[in-house]
C-alpha cells in the first residue's frame, strides 16, 4: 500500500507565511498545525488548508514540535515551520523515496535562504542539511532552545532536493528574531550557572564574522553576505552581554 504522509506545522502569529507553507503540502495526506496562542488571522487560514488545527500552549520550541510530531497518523512525518516551503522537487523526492525507504528513518534535504532579495548558497546558509522527514515513532526534536533539530532513530540519507525558507522579511526582522534567540540562549545559560568569561566575548564575535564571511563563502553573495556575518556576529555579541548583565554583581 503506498505510505501515509503526514505534515505537521507549529506556529504563532504567521498570517503572512500560513497560507503558502500549507499549499506547498496540500499534497500529503495530513496536515497537522499546532498553534500556540495566535492573535492574527493564522487560525483562520490555517482551518482552511489543515486536517486538523490544534491548540497547545508555548512550552519552548523543542517540546512544542515533538507534540506536533506526536499528534501525526501517517506512517513518515515531514516537519515544516511555518516560513518554509516544500518544493515540487522536494515532494516528487518525498514520495519516491517513503515509497521504497529501504532501512531509511529519516530524510535530509537541503535548507535554501531567501533573504535581502536573493537565494543564499554561502557562508554556512546552503547546503543547510536538515533533518526534515522521519519515519513516525523513529524521530524526535532535540538540541537546545531555540536552535532545535530534528534526529532519526536510524539510519539517514540525504535527498538532493531543496526546502525553501523564507527566514527573515528584512534586515529590522532579522535583528528583532535573533535578539528573541539570544534572550531564549541566555535563559538556558543562566540555568546552567554559566560564567561570563570577557576573552570569549572579546574573540568569538570577530571570529564568527570570519566565519561566515570567509570561511564559509559568504562573500561571494555580494553585499547580503556581508550583513548576514555582521548580523551572526552581533547575535554572539549580544548573548555575552545579556549574560553579563544577568551575572554582574549588584551595584
């Protein structure tokens, strides 16, 4: 019998990206959303493209997909967040390949960035392998809020097929999210009782800017790679002052 696929979305205020994720998966059999509280428009769109709409409160980015996982029937799940698109290359490979997966568990494909009005393929943004289609019962999210990733219980092979993601709508957005991400990092940080160390904070921005910009070929994607480095290195810089702000003696 051909495999069920399931598709499952998690989401919060996304009245603007809901509506193209679930058509680029009109064509699995499920679609799942789980939704954590919107105040926009997204419930109403989302009713109109899902098979089901569930409502679960925040509980971190993590717990949050794994319940979604939970909630799918078919026999492969593939995990999308609301700002991500599934190709027609990307369906026409799921579905061969959950046809005769052989030992597979789970699927990689690549992760491509459209941002600052191009598609990024350097500076660590592409290939981007993600783990994104998993076997149901043989897959969980892992890793460390907010920077999950999904792992297969099992043997994973890579699809030469790309996931579109539409990451961030501008250089003000992206700021804004990473600022999120790095009060979410510290929050961890300050759990674990981690110290402020100032030759970390001094070194690992400039060197993640060397990173991306150099290492990785970011500069070959003209002035956009150029602000995708300055803006990875910010994000380091601003985890080390928040931690520092957080462990500073009192005045």
């Amino acid at each position: 019998m051909k495999p069920r696929i399931s598709a499952t979305v998690i989401c919060k205020n996304e009245e603007h990206n809901i509506e193209p994720c679930l058509r680029s998966v009109a064509w699995c059999d499920e679609i799942v959303v789980v939704d954590s509280g919107s105040t926009d428009r997204t419930l109403e769109i989302a009713k109109r493209f899902a098979s089901r709409v569930i409502s679960n409160p925040w509980p971190g980015y993590i717990a949050q997909k794994n319940f979604a996982l939970d909630q799918a029937t078919g026999d492969w799940i593939l995990s999308l967040d609301a700002d991500e698109r599934c190709t027609p290359e990307l369906r026409e490979a799921v579905e061969r390949v959950c046809a005769d997966p052989g030992d597979a568990a789970g699927f990689e494909v690549r992760r491509l960035v459209w941002y600052l009005g191009r598609w990024i393929r350097h500076g660590g943004w592409h290939p981007d392998w993600r783990v994104r289609i998993v076997r149901r019962g043989r897959g969980r999210w892992a890793g460390t809020d907010p920077h999950d990733k999904l792992v297969a219980e099992g043997p994973v092979r890579r699809l030469p097929a790309d996931l579109h993601h539409f990451t961030y709508r501008d250089f003000g957005h992206q700021i804004r999210i990473l600022n999120h991400f790095s009060d979410v990092v510290v929050e961890g940080w300050a759990r674990e009782s981690r110290p402020f160390r100032l030759l970390m904070a001094a070194l690992h921005p400039p060197v993640k800017f060397l990173e991306c910009y150099v290492w990785k070929l970011g500069i070959l994607d003209g002035f956009a790679g150029f602000a995708i480095a300055a803006a990875s290195a910010f994000y380091v810089f601003a985890k080390y002052v928040k931690l520092w702000e957080r462990t500073r003696p009192p005045a």
